[in-house]
C-alpha cells in the first residue's frame, strides 16, 4: 500500500479546480465510487492526489462506509482538502426523508458537512424503490436548500435529470443547482444538457466518460476506449486513449470522476493538464456523437441512430419526455436520445 502524501503541493497540477457559480472551488478531476470501490483503491487514490470523491447513498452501487474509513486512514489529508459529494437515493425523495437521510451520509463518511449534495435520480426506476418514496424531487430539493443554509452542503446539484426537469428547477429554486452530474461520453455527449448548463452557469459534471455504460450492448467491450478514432488520437498525442477521453471532456468544460481499482490508471486517469488536444482534434471527437456502440467495435460502418427501445421516437414525439421525464430517461437513454434531440434550447 503506498503511503498517504500530505496535500498536494503547489506543483501538483493535477487537482485543478473550477469556481462553481457560489465560489466554491471544486477539482475538475475527482474519483469515482461506484462499482463498490473498496478501501485499497480509495487510498491509492488518496495517495495519488484526488481529492474529489463521489459516492451515493444507493447501496445498489456504492459504499459510503467503505470510503469513510480510507478518509480516516490518511490523516495528512485534511478535511478543508477534500471535496466530497454523495447522493440522495430516490426512494427517500420527499422533504423529511431527505432531511433525515442526509446525515445517514454524514455518519458513514465520518464528516460534518458534504462539499456537494445531489438528488441522484428524479424519481424512483426499475426495482430500485421497495414502495413509492413519500414525495418528490421537487420536495427533497427545498430540503437541500435548508441544509445548504445551515451550512451543512456547499454545493446543490441533481444527476440524471433531464433538461426539462433541470429547467423547471433552474425557474422556481430558491437557491439554484451549482452541479449537474450526467452521462457523458464520445457515443453519448449529453450536448443539450451541457448547453443548458452552461447557459446558466451550472458546472456541468461528466459520469462514466470511459464508455462503461455501453457495457449492456455490447456484452462488456469497451466502444469508447476501444474506438479506433480515439486510438488513433491516442497514438498522436502519446497518452491513452482513457486520457484522451478525459482530455476531451475538460476541455469541452465538464468536471470528470473516472474511476479505477488499477494503480496505473489511477494515476493515469489524473495526469491531464500536462498535454492538450487541439480544435481539430477535440472537433474529431465531437463528430463521434450517436454512434453506435455495437457497430463500432464489430468495424462496420455506423447504423443510423437506432433506438435500443424502438418505441423511444414515437413516446417523445408524443410529449413523453415532458409528461414522463424520468421514465423516458431510462427508457431512452442509451443510444437516440430521442427527448435530448427534441430540445430547442
Ligand atoms: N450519477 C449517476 O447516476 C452515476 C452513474 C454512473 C457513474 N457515476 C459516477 O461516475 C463515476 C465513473 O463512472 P463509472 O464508474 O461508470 O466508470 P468510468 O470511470 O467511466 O470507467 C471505469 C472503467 O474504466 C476502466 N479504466 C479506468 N481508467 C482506465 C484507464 N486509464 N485505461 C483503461 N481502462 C480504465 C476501469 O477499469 P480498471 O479498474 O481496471 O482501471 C473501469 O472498468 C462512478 O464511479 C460514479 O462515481 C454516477
């Protein structure tokens, strides 16, 4: 196990930050927990410089605890260095049970307060909710606004809506979301999201940018790191293609949380700001927006856009995405986009 280095030094690039729209600064380059990370890779992390962690509540992917004890385990890492975020889990949307699931985190992570604090999904999905939770996300967001005047986050966000959920949010909050967390990757660029975003000075924030989430179509392999573009971008600039695409994604404006048990790529996933892509070469990136997952790895030519849910086009035409938001986002999500494609910003 590598020891625990004090906080980074000035020399130490690699924990740059972004002011978000409150001043809170927060490392563009943080690590991500799910996959039930466990203790040895949370302290090689810590080792190597992260100080972005972000965990979740939902116990279906993350392990709070396992997290609070590798922080108690690098006691030259002081909390003020650390940015921590977790995430509400939607079946205790609603006003008291957020405020009484919120300090569930704080215990688990051993602190007093959460740098960011996001509603992890809109609403309840698939079989990830027992019963229906008590209220909504609309509820659980004025209990966020409470803890963030009393001090107890830093920084609101929500992951997984949709731009008009974000948009509902964005008119009527009191305090409004400084974070949005997404889906971002080459195949899946989430550009209506990002440019809401950016309209409103929201810092947008990239999930699983290394392609994981394609793993359902294409049987485990790997259609971003294993793109042939990305390859031959990798062989120009002399990184890996996991730096590329993590590259691409900071210098399109997102914060990135890659995730890795591996030392080397660890340590890889934060050495960024040592090497830059040029326009032409961020633009051949941008251009592999929608493909298709499948057909990139079996080297045929891309299909046009074809929904893994046929119905997808016809249910947003049909004014879905607004009616049904959360469902559409689960439903939809993995190739057309069809509400993302639907929205006029
Ligand atoms: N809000 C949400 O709903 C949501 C959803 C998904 C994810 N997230 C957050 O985003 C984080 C990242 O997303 P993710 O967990 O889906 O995974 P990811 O960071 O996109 O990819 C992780 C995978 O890439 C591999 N990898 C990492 N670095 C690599 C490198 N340099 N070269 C080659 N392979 C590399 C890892 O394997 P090795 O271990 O072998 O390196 C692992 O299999 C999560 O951990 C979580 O914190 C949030």
């Amino acid at each position: 196990m590598p020891p625990v280095v004090p906080s980074s030094s000035s020399s130490d690039t690699g924990n740059r930050t972004v002011r978000l729209s409150n001043g809170v600064e927060m490392p563009t380059v943080g690590f991500g927990c799910a996959g039930y990370v466990r203790k040895p890779a949370l302290l090689e992390a810590l080792a190597a410089g992260y100080r972005l962690f972000d965990t979740a509540q939902a116990t279906e992917w993350y392990l709070e605890d396992e997290l609070g004890a590798a922080l108690a385990e690098a006691p030259h890492v002081n909390r003020s260095e650390l940015f921590l975020t977790s995430k509400l889990h939607p079946r205790d949307l609603g006003e008291q049970p957020t405020l009484d699931a919120f300090p569930r985190s704080l215990a688990r992570l051993r602190t007093t307060y959460l740098d960011a604090f996001l509603l992890h999904y809109p609403a309840c999905f698939g079989s990830l909710c027992a019963t229906p939770p008590a209220g909504t996300w609309r509820e659980s967001w004025r209990a966020l606004e409470a803890l963030y005047d009393q001090g107890r986050i830093r920084a609101l966000g929500v992951s997984n809506f949709a731009p008009s959920q974000l948009r509902e949010l964005l008119e009527w909050a009191r305090v409004g979301p400084h974070l949005v967390q997404s889906w971002m990757d080459p195949l899946h660029q989430e550009r209506a999201l990002r440019r809401l975003c950016a309209a409103h000075g929201v810092q947008f924030q990239a999930y699983s940018s290394l392609g994981t989430q394609h793993a359902g179509r294409t049987g485990g392999a790997n259609p971003v790191l294993k793109h042939p573009a990305v390859a031959a971008l990798a062989d120009e600039a002399g990184r890996a293609p996991a730096q590329v695409v993590l590259r691409w994604a900071l210098q399109r404006g997102a914060a990135v949380i890659p995730r890795s048990t591996k030392p080397r790529h660890i340590a890889a996933n934060r050495a960024l700001h040592d090497f830059a892509l040029t326009e032409a070469q961020l633009r051949a990136v941008d251009a592999l927006d929608g493909q298709d997952p499948v057909a990139v790895l079996s080297g045929l030519p891309p299909l046009p856009c074809a929904d893994e849910n046929a119905g997808c086009p016809a249910w947003a035409e049909a004014g879905e995405c607004e009616a049904n938001a959360a469902f559409m986002l689960v439903s939809c999500r993995g190739s057309c986009n069809a509400c993302e494609a639907k929205v006029e910003l």
